[in-house]
C-alpha cells in the first residue's frame, strides 16, 4: 500500500518564506516600521509567560520533554468540606467517583462520613488531623487500605504561617509504609503559591521544594529512599489554560525525577491535579464549567494520576448536589465519552508543549535553587521569600487583569448587569495568616456588589452618560466598548441614540441622571464635534468627561481605550 503524505499536492513552504508574511501583515498593521529588519513580525508576536519564557507563534523543533504515565485513565477524585458529607460521598461512589477527599467539617465525625464506603476499592484523602483515626477505621484492611493520609506541615505553614515540623510525618508515614502500603501518608501542596498569585515555575519549585524536605525526613527516619518516595503525593493547581497546564504537569514529574534519580533511586512521581480555587468567579459563575472542562481536560492530558475538578459555585457558597454532579460528570465526559485516557501523553510529540515543558522545568529548577539556598521550604516560608516571589508576579497578574489583557468573561468582559445572582448557604472562611489569596475577578465583583446594594436601597444603579455623536454607525463600536467597560464595575450606561448637535446631547445627558460624561465616535466627528459638546456637558453639570479612544480634545479629563486601567476608570466613575 503506498503511503500517505498528507499536503503533498501543495508546495513545500519553508520557515523564511513564513516569516517574510507575518512581516509583511505586521508592517500593512503598522504593528512593525516598514525598515523593519526580517522576522521583526515574529518577534513582536512572542508573549512570555509570569515565568519569563517565550510563547512562540510557530515550533519548528523542540527538546525532548517529560512522558506521563501511560494509558488508562486517571482517579475521579472528588472534594467534600461540609459536616456529614456521607449521603453525598455515597452519592458520588455509586455516580462515577473513583475516590474521596474529606477535608475540614467533613471530617468531624470520620466513621459517620465513611459508613458504607469500601475502603479496599475506594481511596479516601484526609487531612493530617484525621490521619490517625483513618488508619484505625481502615486496620482491618491491612495491606489493602487505600488512601492518602494527608500529612503537610509545610503546606499548613503556607496557607496560615504556622504549623508543626516537617519530622512530624514520620510515625504516621512509617507506620503507613509498615501496614498500609497502599496508602501515601504525605502531601506536597503548592496550591497555596498558585493561590497567591505564583507563577507556574514558582508553584514548581515550591513543590519539589516541599518534597525534597519531606524526602530529607523520612530517610533519616530510617525509611529507603524508594518507600520514602513513595509515600509522598502533589498536589498541584491546573487552570483554564491547557496548554500551561500540560507543560506544568510534564515538567513536574521531569522535576521530581531529577530529584530521586541524583539521589540514587529515581521514582515516578504521583500527581494530584485541583483545579484552580482562584480562577473561579462569583459573578456569571455558570462559565466556571467552562473553566472547569479546560483545566480538567489539561490535567487528565498533561498525566495527573487524580484530578478533582470544582463545583461550578464553589466560591460563592456551599456546593450542591447539582453542581456536584455537573463536577464529577466533567471528568467522566473526558474519560469515557471523549476517551482521552485512551492515548499514552496525547501532547508528546507537539513542538509547542515540549518546548514549554523544557523551558517551565529549567525555570522551576532555578526556583528550587534559590528555595534551597534559602535553607529550604520552610524557612523560604518563614523568611517571606517565598511570600516576596510570589507578590512580584501577583502584581503583574493584577495589573494584567486592571487592563482587561488579562479578560475574565462574564465578569470584566461581557458583563450583564441584569444577571440573576446565584446564591449558596455561605461557608466559613479558610484559616489565614500566611501567603495571601489572589482573586483575579474580585475587584470588579466588589463593584458590582456594591451595585446591586444600591439599587436595592435606592431603585438605581450608578450611572453614565454615553454622549453618542453622529449616527449609528459611526458611534456603535466605541459605544459598545464603553458598555462594556462599564458594566463591568457595575455602572448603568445611559446612550444618547444619534445626535447631531451638542443641544441635543445635552438633553439628554440631564434625562439621563448621570454625573459623568463619556464621548463615543469617530476620530472624524471627534475634530469637528467634541471639544464643543464637552464644553456644553460641563456646562450643564457633568462633574467628569471622558473620551472613548485615544484622541486628545480639549475639556476632556480620560480617555478609555483597549489597554487602559478598567478598574481605575471604573473607580473615576463611581467616585
């Protein structure tokens, strides 16, 4: 049978002759002068990551990257925080869950929650404070328990600054590996780096930071360096983006591998992938399912070995069984409807992804250097360096998502004020005290809030003026871009509709009961219309005036454009 080559009726094309056309498109752009030396175009098309690493628009060759495990599907891990959470584990087990993580007032009454639950089938994830009775409710099992018992002391140290030391998971893991070996006794958490803002090579580092400490522990208790590694399990953040999030999977076991092979024994690596507590939003939270499917879909292909995806209204109040449901059947959807277990590491093989994972592991490398030169995990903690690292990459996120280059969709793009709000029974706040917690859509949810609070007390929302100049086609689209800026800090826009005379703005600006002007049309009818209309809306009492485009015109006090601090307009606004 002859082969097949898929593009062969069409001509070869190479690299440059690539290159000579984005050139060309970004010089017709004006994106790049047009003296502009050759692959000026690509160049100005490479977005770097929090980490500092290229994202290229082509991959012609890439280094070899780290294999996840093969085929077969991964554990459907499902979370559960609330006291008496047993109907709802059941619930989960008969549904497609494969396994259970009981975590804070779940674990109040231990044999209550895992009455009926078959310890040798299902495992079931603790927390250190549970780690004892767990092992007692499950001795019968012997070697056939399964489980993990959730023993973190550094994580504990990162989510509230204190917590006991790092030798303290030494009895229960000695005890696990002597009884139960099927059971992992600890947990490398880098969720909370990821939740104060850290860069993937951060949450990385951190990690195999965490792991190397926990390692250091447990042989010198005596355990082998293959039992040691063993016992140990990650916990890592997997977000909307698929592809970081794939690169960040692959990379930590090439990571951790370096690891155990320098220290004379090398070991797979299993890895718990959540989905990202923060990128979760309050508002139009029915897009965190969208959210959801891409972080869960990255990590079943990046190769976690468990992957818990959150439900949908996870941040705004106690999940329920719907949402639960919705959260479990994401990952069985990807498992056995989309098959995506069938494939050995789907992404090997793609230029891009290894590229990426070759670059995130070296940079993950250089921060597991300096945690170690700082005396390692904990006392990069203790120090603030690891809260100090973290904050220089939590500002450049806050400042990417001010500016909407960072978009969050149904919260700072594409608003809809007249959105429904969806409620849940409040849950009590995590403990704090140590690194802090990044939102990324929580300043503008605070504006719409404070919204909703007025138009509840008062019958209206805070409002602006749309002065409109010209017909409908010549204001429509920066019109629409002010809509939508506003809206997302909870401001009621007000238009004009087409004028064309600044009498007839000005009616209706005092129709419209709003402080606050802003100018929306052509640069054309800019030069002729709008130093006029500003100075006859600031006549009639408009106490700020501003101009959608970057266009300077006398009496204007902002211009709003693509690229300019939202949230500060929005806040020139309010105040």
């Amino acid at each position: 049978m002859p082969e097949l080559t898929l593009a062969a009726e069409f001509p070869e094309s190479t690299e440059q002759e690539w290159t000579a056309l984005v050139d060309g498109v970004l010089r017709k752009a004006r994106r790049i002068p047009e003296d502009a030396p050759a692959g000026a175009g690509v160049q100005k098309l490479v977005r770097p990551t929090y980490d500092g690493i290229g994202v290229h628009p082509l991959y012609t060759s890439a280094p070899e990257g780290s294999r996840p495990p093969g085929a077969g599907g991964w554990d459907v891990r499902q979370r559960h925080a609330l006291p008496d959470p047993n109907a709802a584990v059941l619930a989960d087990l008969e549904n497609g869950v494969t396994s259970v993580w009981l975590e804070g007032a779940a674990l109040d009454d231990l044999p209550r929650a895992l009455d009926g639950v078959l310890l040798d089938l299902a495992p079931v994830v603790v927390e250190a404070p549970a780690a004892e009775a767990f092992l007692e409710l499950g001795a019968r099992h012997g070697d056939a328990l399964l489980g993990v018992l959730g023993l973190d002391p550094i994580g504990l140290r990162a989510r509230t600054g204190d917590g006991p030391d790092v030798e303290s998971v030494v009895p229960l893991a000695r005890r696990a590996a002597a009884d139960h070996p099927r059971v992992r006794a600890v947990v490398a958490d880098a969720v909370p780096v990821h939740a104060a803002g850290g860069s993937d090579a951060q949450e990385l580092g951190f990690a195999v930071a965490a792991g190397v400490a926990y390692l250091r522990a447990l042989t010198a208790a005596g355990l082998d360096l293959a039992t040691a590694a063993g016992t140990i399990e990650f916990r890592i953040a997997a977000t909307a983006d698929q592809f970081g999030t794939i690169a960040k999977l692959r990379a930590a076991r090439r990571l951790w591998s370096r690891v155990t092979d320098a220290s004379g024994a090398a070991q797979v690596m299993s890895l718990h992938a959540v989905t990202s507590p923060t990128m979760l939003t309050r508002r139009d939270p029915y897009v965190n399912l969208l959210r959801g499917t891409l972080a869960g879909f990255a990590a079943g292909v990046g190769g976690a070995d468990a992957v818990t995806v959150a439900p949908f209204d996870e941040a705004i109040g106690a999940p329920g069984a719907f949402s639960r449901r919705i959260a479990r059947n994401t990952q069985i959807l990807l498992l056995e409807e989309a098959h995506l277990a069938r494939i050995a590491d789907p992404a090997g093989g793609s230029w891009y992804v290894e590229s990426l994972t070759d670059a995130l592991a070296r940079a993950a490398w250089a921060v597991l250097q300096e945690i170690e030169g700082a005396g390692g995990a904990v006392a990069a903690l203790d120090s603030g360096l690891v809260a100090e690292r973290a904050a220089e990459v939590r500002a450049r996120r806050e400042r990417d998502v001010a500016t909407r280059k960072a978009p969050i969709t149904g919260v700072s793009e594409f608003p809809d004020l007249d959105e429904k709000p969806v409620e849940r029974e409040p849950v009590p706040d995590p403990p704090g005290g140590g690194l802090p917690v990044h939102r990324p859509s929580a300043p503008f949810e605070a504006h719409r809030a404070a919204s909703d609070a007025r138009l509840a007390e008062t019958g209206s929302r805070p409002r602006a003026f749309l002065a409109t100049l010209g017909p409908l086609a010549a204001y429509t689209a920066r019109a629409g871009f002010t809509r939508n800026l506003l809206q997302a800090g909870g401001i009621e826009p007000v238009e004009a509709g087409p004028t064309e005379t600044a009498d007839e703005v000005v009616a209706a600006f005092r129709e419209s009961g709003a402080g606050v002007a802003v100018l929306c049309s052509t640069d054309a009818l800019y030069a002729e219309r709008a130093a006029d209309t500003a100075a006859a809306l600031r006549a009639a009492g408009a106490t700020r005036i501003m101009l959608a485009g970057r266009v300077d015109v006398d009496g204007v006090d902002t211009q709003l454009y693509a690229g300019c601090d939202a949230l500060a307009v929005i806040e020139e606004v309010l105040s």
